[in-house]
C-alpha cells in the first residue's frame, strides 16, 4: 500500500507541474482517502491550495502535516508561507523562527 500511495504522489507532483492543479487535487484527496495522515501527500495538498490562492485549505492541510510531524522542516517553511500570505505577520515570524531551528537541527545532526 506504502508504494501505491507514493506513486499516487508522484503522479500528483508531476500533474502540478504541468499546471493541472484540479486533477493534481484529485490524486491527492485519493492518497488521503487511502491514508489520511501520509505526511506527503498532506505537505503536496497544502502546496497546490497555496498556489490557488486557498489560503484557509492550505493552512489547514499545512496543520494536519504538522499535526503527523511537529518538527517537520518542510512543513514549517510551507505554514510561514501561508501565514504570509494569509497577513498574519506574527505567526510567519513565529514559524520562520521555528523553521530556521529545525534546519539548524538537521544541519548538526548530519555532522
């Protein structure tokens, strides 16, 4: 099931490359179905709402990653773009701030 919903993902990335982003959000839902807590599929959702300026959708599939892995690098990066966009300036300075840490964090440990 594990390679079956990676290649729905990598099939959902490829649509959105190509700008297919309503068949892209299809795929997605559909890896979600098979498991809603699969960390890629949650961060891809979130990226495609984002760039169809669906703030609220982003930001609540950004916070389902989040809720799977809290010290998830790129989820966080994605959560201060969103709250960039959304004008919360507090809460982007807060998520950058905690991006910037966990990106220290996986500098060190890969020394």
């Amino acid at each position: 099931m594990e390679q079956n919903i990676k290649s729905l993902v990598d099939d959902g990335i490829l649509e959105f490359s190509l700008g297919n982003d309503d068949l892209a959000l299809r795929i997605f839902q559909k890896a979600l179905e098979d498991d809603p807590l699969y960390l890629p599929a949650l961060r891809a959702i979130s990226e495609v709402y984002l760039s169809l300026n669906m703030i609220t959708e982003a930001e609540n599939f950004c916070n389902r990653a989040l809720a799977v892995d809290k010290k998830d690098l790129t989820s966080m990066v994605s959560l201060a773009r969103i709250l960039v966009k959304k004008g919360d300036k507090e809460g982007a300075e807060k998520a950058s701030a905690e991006a910037r840490i966990l990106g220290w964090k996986e500098e060190l440990s890969e020394n």
